[in-house]
C-alpha cells in the first residue's frame, strides 16, 4: 500500500452531516411548514435545537394549509 503525503481533506467529508432544517438561518417571526409525518420530526428537531443553541426558541403547531395537514414551526426568539 502506497503512503500519500500532502494531500487535503475535503472540507465537506470533516464537517459533519448537513442540516436538514435552516434553523439557524431563521429570524425571530419566521416559520417553516411540513406535512405531518416530516412535521413532528421537524418540530422535535426544532426543539432539539433550542437546547443545544439557547438564544433560539421555537413554537410548533399542526395546522391545515392548502388542505394538507401538517406541522409550522415558529422561531420566537
């Protein structure tokens, strides 16, 4: 087996896995919409979040939109 030397780590490979939520990217009065099955994982990751960023705080709620139900998820602070 060859030794390689001075070759780069991908950035993407060591950063971990993506989010698939933008909370951080929200401001305080925006909101995100899922249908319900994605909605409930979206609302306790939601909530996982504000334990682990404190300056974050969500309110989830089901709710129906254009006839499908689902879950929204308000920053509100």
């Amino acid at each position: 087996m060859k030794i390689d030397e001075n070759v780069t780590i991908p950035r993407d490979l060591w950063r971990g896995r993506r989010p698939k939520y933008p909370f951080k990217d929200m401001a305080v009065g925006d909101s995100l919409f899922a249908p319900e099955d994605d909605g409930i994982k979206m609302a306790g990751a939601a909530r996982t979040f504000s334990y682990r960023y404190k300056t974050f705080s969500f309110v989830s709620r089901i709710v129906i939109e254009g006839g499908v139900r689902g879950v929204r998820v308000w920053r509100v602070a």
